[in-house]
C-alpha cells in the first residue's frame, strides 16, 4: 500500500504524520470494513492533501465545505486544483438566462415560475 500512497499523494512529500493518517484511512475503510472515517486533526495538519489521496484511492468522491475560504484557498492552490473539479454555491454562478445568480432570481423564489418555463420562453424568444 506504501508505493500506492505515495503515488497518489499530490506532493512531494508527507507533512507530519498525513501518510500514517491516509493508510489508516484506507484500512479502515477498505480492509476493516469501516463505512465512514472522521479525521479530527487540527489546522495546519494537511488534511486536504490527506482527502484528496483518500478520493483518489477510491477512484472518485466529493470533497465538501462549508467554509468558502478554505474552498478558495483550493481551487486557487496550484497543485491540489489540478486534482478535482471545483464546484461553488449558487450565489457564485451568474445565470445565462437571467444575468443574475440563483440566490437573488426573482424565479427562483416563485412558486408559479421555474426555470424550465423561462429557459423555453428565453429559447423561443431567441429563436424569433
Ligand atoms: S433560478 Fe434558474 S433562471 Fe434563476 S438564476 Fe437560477 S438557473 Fe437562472
């Protein structure tokens, strides 16, 4: 399992006890019949490096959070961005349809209209 580690680690090199963390992980999970693992380890540990290797080992996953800058601080890292396809909340996106994001969409808060009724009207208006 070292080797195999090793490789799908996206750095260089471990930091701390992260390749311990990931092979304990993997155990777990795909020797000792674990369902779920919980990593508590403090800021700074490396955890993402950790998460993404553990994603990578099972071929693919989502990576989840909450916290927007942590999200940023990723999709802007030059290594680990390489490594996943970034996904933000609906306030991030401007809509093609109405210029707006989905948050502050007049549709999105009605309950007669829906996306698909102005998507088709928009086509149907493009398409006149
Ligand atoms: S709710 Fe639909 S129409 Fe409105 S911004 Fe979102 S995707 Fe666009």
């Amino acid at each position: 399992m070292t080797s195999t580690v090793d490789e799908l680690f996206p750095f260089d090199s471990f930091r701390g006890k992260q390749h311990l963390v990931i092979e304990a992980c993997i155990n777990a999970l795909y020797h000792d019949g674990y369902d779920n693992v919980v990593i508590d380890a403090p800021v700074g540990t490396g955890k993402s490096p950790i998460n993404i290797t553990n994603l990578k080992y099972a071929s693919d996953g989502f990576y989840t959070t909450p916290s927007k800058s942590l999200r940023q601080q990723l999709m802007g890292d030059e290594v680990l961005s390489d490594e996943f396809e970034g996904l933000k909340a609906r306030e991030d996106y401007t809509c093609g349809i109405t210029g707006e994001n989905c948050k502050e969409c007049s549709i999105n808060q009605s309950s007669e209209q829906s996306c698909a009724e102005k998507d088709r009207s928009v086509r149907i208006g493009v398409q006149k």
